[in-house]
C-alpha cells in the first residue's frame, strides 16, 4: 500500500526545512500545498521555497501558475491525485509521496476529497465581480440569504470571495451553494500519514515577525509594487498584500502596513491551528523533532515498505 506523508502546521513554523530532509532521505519530490505559493509573480510574499532548496529537491505546485488563472480547491486535488499516479516521481515507482503546506482547504481536498461543485464559468465570474464592485459586500450578502438562507448561516460574512462564489453557483446553476455540498469523505486508494508542526505562542509569532521583516528586506515590497495593478484578483486577496496595497492607496502608513500584517499572519497561524486540531489522526511534533519524526514515519508505514 501507499503512504503519502503530510507535514502540515501554521505559517512560519518551520515547515520547508523538514521537508527536504525527509524527501532527501526518501529521494522524493515534495507536493506543495500552499495556495499562494502556486503563483509565479509573488514568491516573496508568500515565503516560496528558494532557488536553492527548489535546485535540492523537486517542488510540485511552487511558481506553475499565474495570478491570473483559474485556480480552486477542487482543481488542486484533481491536479495532484494525477500526479500520484501518473508521474514517475511518485507512485509510478515509489511508495511514499511527500505533500506538506499550510492552505486547510488544499490538504483536505487531497485527503478527504471536495464536493463536486460546477467550474463557475468566464461571464458569470465577471458579472459577478462587476457587481461586487458595484453594489458592495452588504448587498450580495442579502441576496445570498434569499437564494441561499441555510448557506448564508454558515458562511464567512466578511469574506467577499465565500460569499461571491456561492453567488456565482447559485446564478450559474439555478441551484442553491448548499445542494452541492455533500461533504463526503472519499476514500483514496493510499494511506495518508499526517504530521503537525507546533512551536511554543511566543516563539511562532517572534518567527512570524521576524519572516515578515525578512521578507521586505527581500525586495517584497516591489514585489507588491509589480502586481498592485492587479489587486483585485482573487489570487491577491490574501494576508499581506492586502495590508502593503492600503500603504499604496494612502491609507496607511508603511510602518502600519507593517504592524497589520504581522497581526494578521499570527492571527491566521491560530486559525490554522485550530482547524488542524479537529483532526485525530494528526501526530504533533516540534519541527526540531527532525530525528523523532523520521523515526516514527518510519514505524507508521506499512510492513512491505
């Protein structure tokens, strides 16, 4: 049987370094499963994987797409369950795959499968993002309680792409968001192996600020400079360049910008971790934890490997 191994943890925990440890001691590639990190304009911002370690060891999904493709949830896990069984690097000639990253929803559409929800097509998309513009989130999120009341009870109120998307659906389809929401685990020909890494509070948001000055030491904000004509995308509504596109407009001062995104990125690492910690089958580790880790990879795969 197969093993695929997850690494998983909140931003800035030390995710990379324990990757190309263990894919170099199994000589596999590493599946990328950072929902920013797929885009090829902004590696800095998103804490890419460097030159150096991408020439290490092959990295799946880091830089493949552009800002302004296409790119869900849905099609990561169609994307990458090919992959496991199609490229030679993986299943084809190996029996354990390495996926490791921070996007909730990227892992479990791999492990648990996502609900087969239609491919909003181009106009509607666009029809639907005019009118956000136009009309603003407050007005959208009324007609979603009229078209759609029991997804409206559950769904992020402050997140216009949420709230956009079931939008689209529900115009596209003449169904409501909720009737193709089945949220059925797939069973997936492979065994999964999740590992969780955790630091101490103090000590993960001190790496998270540090990281966010590192990165504008790299040149992160011309980075943001070069895609700020783009800032309405999708792709670019996320932790950090939000904050440096307000400093842009004048609505805030860098160093503000600055203090938004640190509290911002600490913010979600704890909304990351919550969500992973629903998860029983996830085994928690310090990432310093390098030789335990291995060890009980190790131990947890099957007896033919």
């Amino acid at each position: 049987m197969k093993t695929l191994i997850v690494i998983l943890g909140p931003t800035g925990v030390g995710k990379t370094e324990l990757c190309l440890r263990i894919a170099d001691f199994f000589h596999i590639p590493v599946i990328n499963a950072d929902s920013r990190q797929i885009f090829a304009e902004i590696p800095i911002g998103t804490a890419a994987p460097t030159r150096e370690q991408l020439g290490r060891v092959r990295h799946c999904f880091v830089g493949s797409h552009h800002l302004t493709d296409y790119y869900s949830a849905s099609v990561y896990e169609q994307e990458v369950l090919k992959l496991l069984e199609t490229d030679a690097d993986f299943f084809t000639n190996h029996d354990v795959a390495l996926m490791s990253g921070g996007s909730m929803m990227y892992i479990d559409a791999v492990c648990n499968g996502i609900d087969d929800i239609p491919t909003v097509d181009g106009p509607t998309r666009a029809w639907m993002k005019e009118r956000l513009a136009e009309e603003g989130l407050p007005a959208l999120l009324r007609e979603l309680k009229l078209l759609d009341p029991e997804h409206w009870e559950t769904v992020d109120h402050k997140n216009p792409r949420r709230v956009v998307h079931a939008l689209e659906i529900c115009h596209m389809t003449g169904k409501t968001y909720t009737s193709f929401r089945k949220n059925t685990i797939k069973k997936r020909p492979f065994n999964i192996l999740k590992i969780g890494l955790n630091r101490p509070r103090e000590e993960l948001y001190e790496r998270i600020n540090q990281r966010v000055d590192q990165m504008l030491a790299d040149g992160w904000l011309e980075e943001a400079q070069k895609v700020y004509p783009l800032k309405g995308l999708n792709s670019l509504n996320t932790v950090g360049y939000k904050e440096l596109f307000e400093y842009f407009d004048g609505q805030v001062s860098l160093d503000e910008a600055v203090e938004k995104i640190k509290g911002s990125t600490r913010r979600y690492a704890r909304k990351q971790l919550t969500w992973y910690k629903r998860d029983a089958a996830v085994r928690w580790f310090d990432p310093r934890e390098e030789d335990e880790i291995l060890s009980y990879v190790n131990a947890s795969l099957p007896p033919n490997e």
